[in-house]
C-alpha cells in the first residue's frame, strides 16, 4: 500500500455537467415515484419500481458506467427496500434480507452460465481459434456474394463457440478487412458497408437461436425460470429458435444483396487469393487442437442435457472452464483470464437479474403491466397481435438503451408479470417471453449496441448506410416473428 501512496497519484474524479444533469434527473425520478400516490402497490413494490425508473435513466443516459450503476442499484435495494414492510407479515425487511435479495443475481445459475461462456471466448481469442474457425470458412468462397455467405455462415458458427455477442464481432471484424484487402476495395466502398452491416447486423441475429449465443438469453432464460419454474434447456432453446435464425440469416442476405451494389464480383486469382488469409494464420498449434476438442465437447454436452443425461447447464460449463486452465490440458491460465474477464458486465448482468425478480416478488411488474398494457386492452388481444405489441415497443425501447441486458432486466420481467396475468397456464408463459426478447435484439441504430459500435469502427460503412439496413431487417424480422408464431411455434405449444 505505501508503493501505491509514494508512486500513484489518485486524480479526482472529473465530472461532466450533462452527465451531472441526468443523474440528478434520475435522483428525482426515484424520489417522485416514491412518493406519488399508487394504490394497489405495497411499500416494497413502489420502492422496486422507483429504483427501476432510477435505473432506466441512468442505463439509457449512461451517465454513470454500467459497472457503477449496477453497485448503486444494489446499495439502493439494500436501504429502500431494507426499510420497506413486507406484504405478508407487515414487519420490515431488514438490510441483511435486502441485501441478499440485491445480490442474489450471483447465486443465479445463469450467471456462472454466462461467465463460463465468457472465459471460452476469451481462450478461443487468445489462441486465434476464433479467426481460424471463420477465416477457415469464408475461405471456401471467392466471389463477392459467396464471401458474403461465408461471413454469415461463419458468424453462426462462431456462435456455438464464443457466446458474447462482442467477443464475435471483435473475430469477424478484421476477417472483413482482410477480406477487403484481398478484393483491392477501400473501405469507403460499396463492398466495404456490403460486409460491415452485414457483420454488425449478424451479431444480434446469431445470437436468437442459442441459449449460450448471448447475455441477454441466459439472463431472460433465468426470469422465466423463476417466474413459472420451467427450466429452459439448450436443446429447448435450439429447437426452438434455432430455425427463425436460419431464416433471418437467409433473408439478411437478400437484403444487402438488394442495397448494395458492390464493384467487384470475384476475387482477383480466385478462391487461392482468399486462402492465403487462411494459411497465413501458420498451422494448426497443439493449444488450438485442445480448445477446439473441449469446446466441441461442451457443446455436445449442453445439447445432450435433458435429452440423453439429466445434469446441471451451469456445471458443466464450470467443469469446462476448469479444464481450460489445468496445466497439460488447458490453454490459459487464472492470472490472464481474470485479468480478462469483464467483471462490470458480469456485475451488470447479476444486478439487473436481482432488479428484474425484485420486481416480480413484490408485485412492482404486475402492477406496472397492468397499468401500462391494461389501458390499451392488451388483455383481449390474441397471441399473435399480443406478441407484436410487445415485440414493437422492445424494438422501440432499445432506441434508448445501449445494453441489451439493461433493457431486457427492466422489460421482460414487466412482460412475464402482464402474460401471467392474463391467465395464461400452457408453455406459452415461456415461449412468448422468449419470443419478446428476439424483438429487442433488433438493431436499427449503430448506438443500439456496442457489437454494433465495434463493427462500425471499423470505418466499412456510415450510420446512415446501417439505418436501411437496420429499418428493412427489423420489418422483416417482425414479418417473421408473426409467422413463425402462427406457425412452427404454434405447433410446438409456445404460443
């Protein structure tokens, strides 16, 4: 500590006057719905809303970091809550029971879930498995629109192996410029933004179709499990909307083909041109080998939970992970993974869970639901015009927020709580939330998310050139969401 003191300077912390300004804004937007008159909402459940709309504000202003917001949220679940009378037994909660209801997103399987697929990720990156696996596929093409099918091809399977959204973003980006390279076009070229929207866009549409193919899955995957205690399996999910991927990917593909007109249509030398990228990657290591035979395992046994063994998803992530730092068999160790590891993410997605079941236990999402979704008469609506409801304002919704998992911690839990009462008993108060949350993974802005920001730092394409493609993949994708609900959902009993 005194090495810290005699060579560390500690600079105060600057602050800025717009970013002071909504801060403030969101102080005051828990201190009025605190004291506004809500009948029918217990002392518990106005509080947890009032820390929802502090929340809210703070996530889509993005006045104080995500890692910050998350520990004040929990610090004002402790105290506001911890003062609150409970509804069944009139005495106060406590500050040691708020405070495990605040921090209880870390005993969440999900979270380990998602950091399991992290530390994966993170070792596929720092072996280069993850540029092998796609560069190894885009090569297999060499005109302009067969390179375009082998970015999309390459992105779905990156998927089965780094599930964060921005893990695959950060492989294929560089597989792009690569790719430009090779092709002889600038980046400021049609075949530039025919690519780099292409990729930004794939990063949400990949990850539908997975359990493990995003962070806002495991954690909406984690409220319906506590909401109903049905437990979603990977081959559930797969089976599920595995197929709605499959088609979104097929018709991304037809609508960049149609904006954009690209110079060039092969590859000057052909497919060779593009295999030198491939083989400049050197041979195979004994580290990529091991990685690729353990991931591969892994996700085997996700698919083969629940269908052929009954285990624990969580766990046999866990075991994964301790394999990939045991010396002789794994590929990195404790010090360069945890140096890695996005802990304020992870304290993000463990918080947002705890505010999102706060918001069920105390009735704060029923009551919010019913006020917001009661009045339009949402509960006489079908399933099919009822998901499109939800499914717009999700889409609506993320003009706002940055985090998918910001949105989906204040969203779905207010979803699951207005399906629930509408009576609803079948598998559909699983598959319609799920279903949601696909919605709100649509990006029509390059701000929407940050995979989309990374792609678009790459200089391939402008925020007006995303904006098309964003608008027609949205309406196409709600088209979709529609049909496969009256149909291959609809067979299955989600919906």
């Amino acid at each position: 500590m005194a090495s810290l003191e005699q060579n560390e300077i500690i600079q105060p912390l600057s602050i800025n006057k717009n970013k002071a300004l909504w801060y403030l804004a969101a102080l005051a937007a828990l201190a009025l719905v605190m004291l506004m008159p809500l009948s029918g909402l217990s002392v518990a459940g106005q509080r947890a809303l009032a820390i929802a709309a502090f929340a809210v504000i703070v996530w889509v202003s993005e006045c104080i970091s995500f890692s910050l917001s998350a520990l004040t949220i929990g610090a004002l679940m402790c105290f506001l809550i911890g003062f609150a009378p409970d509804a069944a037994t009139g005495k106060v909660i406590g500050l040691s029971g708020a405070f495990r209801m605040a921090f209880s997103g870390w005993i969440e399987e999900m979270v380990w879930f998602q950091m399991g697929g992290l530390a994966i990720a993170l070792a596929m990156n720092a072996t280069g498995l993850d540029k092998r696996i796609a560069l190894g596929i885009v090569a297999c093409f060499k005109t302009s629109k067969g390179v375009l099918i082998g970015i999309i091809l390459a992105t779905n399977a990156l998927a089965f192996f780094m599930p964060p959204v921005v893990a695959r973003m950060a492989a294929m980006v560089p597989i792009i410029l690569g790719i430009l390279a090779v092709f002889g076009q600038k980046k400021d070229s049609q075949f530039a933004a025919y690519l780099g929207t292409t990729v930004a866009t794939m990063g949400n549409t990949s990850a539908f179709g997975l359990l493990s193919g995003g962070s806002m899955n495991p954690l909406v995957a984690s409220f319906v499990e506590k909401a109903t205690g049905v437990t979603v399996s990977w081959f559930d999910w797969f089976i599920w909307f595995y197929p709605y991927t499959i088609a979104t990917s097929i018709t991304l593909y037809f609508i960049v083909n149609y904006l954009f007109t690209v110079e060039v249509r092969e590859v000057p030398g052909g497919k060779e041109a593009i295999k030198r990228l491939y083989t400049e990657l050197g041979p195979w290591t004994a580290a990529q080998k091991r990685l690729l035979l353990l991931a591969t395992a892994t996700i085997l046994a996700w698919a083969c939970n629940n269908v052929l063994f009954s285990l624990n998803l969580t766990c046999i992530t866990l075991v994964s992970v301790v394999l990939l730092m045991t010396p002789g068999v794994g590929v990195i160790s404790w010090e360069t993974l945890q140096g890695r590891l996005p802990w304020g993410t992870m304290l993000l997605f463990a918080t947002g869970i705890a505010l999102g079941m706060m918001l069920l236990n105390t009735g704060a999402a029923v009551w919010f639901a019913n006020a917001i979704f009661g009045g339009i008469g949402l509960a006489g609506f079908g399933a099919l015009s009822a998901i499109f409801v939800f499914a717009l304002i999700g889409i609506l919704l993320h003009f706002g927020f940055s985090s998918s998992t910001a949105l989906c911690a204040t969203y779905i839990p207010v979803a699951i709580a207005y399906i629930q009462s509408s009576g609803r008993t079948d598998l559909s108060l699983v598959g319609i939330p799920l279903i949601i949350l696909i919605a709100t993974g649509l990006t029509i802005l390059v701000v929407n998310t940050p995979n989309t920001m990374i792609a678009y730092n790459s200089g391939t394409f402008s925020s007006r050139q995303f904006l098309k493609v964003g608008v027609i993949n949205a309406l196409v994708s709600m088209a979709l969401i529609q049909i496969f609900a009256a149909t291959y959902w609809r067979w299955l009993g989600i919906v």
